[in-house]
C-alpha cells in the first residue's frame, strides 16, 4: 500500500514537529526494525528512513497506531491516513491515496468557479486547521477550501497557492506564536491577503487559536478577531471549542457569495 509523496512530506513534517529523537529511536524498537548507525544518525534521517521503509513493507498503519499511543492529542490528524490505509487492499502496490485533508494544493480546483475559503496556519498547527475544516465541511464541500501552512517549497505549487488566494472571498488566518513568527506567512501570506481585502475582493477572519501577543501586532489592529471575546480557542474545553467553531464557521459561510 503506498502513499503520495505528497502525504509522506506531510507525514514526515508532522513526526518531526511532535516526536524528539529518542521517540522516533523508541519506534524502530517498538517495530522490531534494525537499522546500522542508529545512533549517528540525525533525527530527520531517522524520521524519513521510517517512513520509507514501512511504506516498502506496507507496514505505516503500525506507526500510526504506535504514534497515537504516545500522543493521544495526534488522532485527529493521523487517524484518517490510518482508516484509509485499513481500507486498502494489502497488495494495492501501485494504489495511490486520495489526498489528505490538509495537503490540497490541489483542493484549490481550477475546474471550478466556485469561491474558496482560503485558510492561512503554521505547519505546527496542522491539528486545528484540521479541526477547523470538519466544521466547514457540514456546509461546504472540500474542494471549497484551500487550507495552505509555511512550508510551500515548490514554484508550481507556489503558483497555485497565489491562484488559490485570487479566487478566495474568505480567508481564515490561524493566529498563534508559530504562525505570527513564521517569515514564510508573514512574507507570502499577509500581504497579498490584505491587498485583495482593501480590493474588496475578500475578508479576512483572524482566529486565536493559542495564547500569544497578537494585540501588539500592528497588522492585526482594526479587523475584528474570532472568537468575539478574543480568548485563544485552547483556552476554553474541548465542547466549548466545538461550539465556538460552529459559531465561527456559520458565519463565515454567510459571507460566501
């Protein structure tokens, strides 16, 4: 069973923001696979040598399992990669998976003349833009939304990420520490995003997700920031997360046209 190199970047960018060295050691142990120089190795060679070598054995279900165990709060991320690689045929070699939720440059669908949501988040909060999208998609479907993090490496995708942003008439900006310290969305996020809203082009939703000092960012001072009572979303218990964004995302879609 393999997975798009697309989702393995992915994957592999997401074990590295969760998992230190010694965890990633502790899956080769947990897994039973021998590898020379483990220890000289460094941790993102450890990370994509996993990756590559239960791919080849069909064997990445194991390592999502092992990864839920050791971090509970990585679910919602890793388990629908986990469903759909369940699903699959154990000799579906040259099978391909559909791409994941959050790694849609292709989401940005140029078949189509429907408006998007355009979603700007830090690689590092991968699991709220997820949790944010499940909400949207009560309303919209996905290829409605472009959900776009600080680690787009390639022109072409670069390319239709800038296309994503000209046909959006929302765009959702996932405020934390990580995402107001990331040159990459500050750099080529913000500012064609605040060029199309004073265009009349779009509107922009700022949403606290994490505690930071967003009130001294002078980019962010005369737009109005979700939730209304401008406490991060972490803040609050896992119900009233839901309900807030329920609230958010309803209102969002009333500005589609």
């Amino acid at each position: 069973m393999m997975i798009t190199l697309a989702e393995q970047n992915f994957l592999r960018r997401f074990f590295l923001q969760q998992f230190d060295k010694d965890e990633i050691k502790g899956f080769y142990f947990a897994l039973q696979i021998e590898i020379d120089h483990l220890e000289a190795s460094s941790r993102e060679k450890l990370m994509a040598d996993l990756l590559h070598h239960l791919q080849r054995q069909s064997r990445l279900p194991e390592l999502l399992t092992q990864a839920m165990l050791l971090r509970p709060n990585a679910a919602a991320v890793l388990r629908p990669f986990l469903e759909r690689l369940d699903n699959l045929p154990i000799n579906a070699e040259t099978e391909t998976l559909p791409p994941p939720t959050l790694f849609n440059a292709a989401s940005a669908d140029e078949t189509t003349s429907e408006s998007l949501i355009f979603i700007s988040y830090s690689s590092r909060d991968v699991a709220w833009c997820q949790r944010l999208q499940t909400h949207l998609e009560r309303w919209l479907s996905r290829n409605r939304l472009s959900a776009w993090d600080d680690h787009t490496e390639h022109s072409h995708t670069y390319q239709t990420m800038q296309h994503a942003m000209q046909r959006s008439h929302v765009a959702i900006l996932l405020i934390s520490s990580h995402f107001l310290s990331s040159d990459f969305i500050l750099t080529e996020h913000i500012p064609p995003l605040f060029s199309l809203q004073s265009r009349g082009q779009l509107r922009l939703y700022p949403m606290i997700i994490k505690p930071c000092t967003w009130q001294l960012v002078e980019w962010l001072q005369g737009l109005e920031v979700y939730p209304a009572h401008q406490q991060a979303l972490s803040m609050h218990s896992d119900s009233q997360i839901d309900t807030l964004l329920v609230q958010i995302a309803s209102e969002i879609i009333q500005h589609l046209p």
